[in-house]
C-alpha cells in the first residue's frame, strides 16, 4: 500500500509539468472532472447505495454504512473509515474490504476494454470512470493505465498529444475523492451521535476529519506545486536568455 501511494503521488509530476505545457483551460478541465467526481461519488452512489442496502437486502444501519462508502467513495480505506466513526462492528469493514478487493481485480480485467469499445472516442471520460469505478487506489491506476494503451492501440495518431493524459484523468478523480474521506467520515459520525444512535452528551471532535483524512494526498498536491514551480521558473531563465516562449517551454 506504501509503494502505491508514493507512485501515484509522484505520477502527479508529470501533471504538474504538463499543466504549464498545455492549455490552462485543460488543466480547469481536469479540476471541474473531480469536483464533478465528489458529487457523484458522495451525493449520488452513497445515497444509492445505502438505500439498496438498506430498503432491498434489509442490511443494518452498521452494515449499509460503511458498504456504502466502500462502493462508491473509495474501497477499502473508506469503509475502514466510516465503520470507524460510526463504532461499526470490526468484521463489517474488513468484508466490506474484502468485497472491494475481489471485485477491484474483476473490473481491473474488464472495464478497460469496454471503455475501449465504447469510450475510445471520449479517452479522458474513459479515464475518469476508472477512477470513479475501480475502488482501490493500485487497480484504478493499473486500469487507467491498460485503458490508455488499449486506446492509444487503437487510435495510435493520438499518442504523441494523448499519452499519459487518461491515466491522469483517472488519478485527479481518484484523489479529489479521496480528499474528503475525513470530511464525510466526520459528518457520518456527527449524524449517527445526534440523530440515529442518541448518545445524550457524547460529541465528535474536529480533529476526525484530520484523523481520518489520506495523507497522502498532501503529498500529491505539494508534488504537484513544486513540479510547477521549477517548470516555471525553468521558463522564465530561459526566456531571460533571450528564448522565445515556444521555444523556453520545450527547452524546460
């Protein structure tokens, strides 16, 4: 889990590096992409989720939680999260785990082929329903990446301006709902004192949403800044030499 998490931590670099080559507006692209991510994975799955959960298999509130945050927000370290906050019994995350991992390995063989027959005309799309479909960290990247070769197999005119791009599509997604585990896993925590289980004087600390926060996205991000730090000052000393700007972005 360690060695997956500083892999995709530095995959960032090479967004942050592309994110002064490109378009900004791509970059924006990228952004609105996880913000739409959160939306669906926290306002929209969950909710679904734990209503099948609860209405059609009768599962208990104890259960329907944490295998609702384990589908759609993020496998594994989310349903760990939310039996956390609501003092689930300790089995329920670890087979809700299990259920994720089993079916990572599925969809890891599957959906990068149906997004290469239906989504090879929308590659970034194809990037982000990976990350928003395969629920552990390790086999959305290695999903990403079998959906990109598969893509750029098939469309190889596309390779020198797509390559590398729907595996970054697919690691935004993934992080940005990473981001909000601790959030979530705070607010679940808050409902079920106060509204659903009733304790009469027992609160909920702020400092759950650091503790149950993936600290590795710190990590991402201050990648990220640094790589757009020294590609811009790159920038601007060649330009100081007397480059045209064209030609100081492909010296960078």
């Amino acid at each position: 889990e360690l060695y997956i998490k500083i892999a995709i931590v530095l995959l960032v670099t090479m967004i942050g590096v592309k994110a002064i080559l490109i378009d900004p507006r791509v970059l924006g692209n990228y952004l609105f992409r996880g913000l739409c991510a959160i939306v669906e994975a926290y306002l929209i799955y969950w909710a679904l989720t734990y209503f099948f959960a609860r209405r059609v298999f009768k599962f208990p509130r104890q259960t329907a939680a944490p295998l609702a945050s384990g589908i759609s927000i993020c496998g594994v370290s989310a349903a760990i999260a939310t039996a956390a906050a609501i003092r689930a019994h300790p089995r329920i995350p670890i087979m809700v785990g299990s259920l994720v991992v089993i079916f990572a390995v599925v969809e890891l063989i599957i959906l990068p082929w149906i997004a290469m027959m239906f989504l090879s005309h929308q590659p970034l799309v194809a990037g982000a329903w990976m990350g928003l479909a395969v629920k552990t960290d390790g086999a959305a990247a290695a999903s990403a990446a079998m959906t990109e070769a598969l893509i750029l197999g098939k469309h190889p005119e596309w390779k020198p301006h797509l390559e590398g791009w729907i595996l970054n599509a697919t690691i935004v997604t993934k992080v940005f709902i990473d981001i909000f585990i601790g959030v979530w896993a705070f607010l679940l925590a808050v409902i079920w004192v106060t509204r659903i289980e009733k304790r009469p004087g027992e609160k909920v600390s702020k400092l759950e949403i650091w503790f149950r926060f993936p600290k590795f996205v710190l990590g991402y991000f201050a990648t990220f800044l640094i790589a757009m730090a020294v590609g811009s000052w790159l920038i601007s000393q060649y330009q100081a030499a007397g480059l045209s700007e064209v030609d100081a972005v492909k010296k960078a």
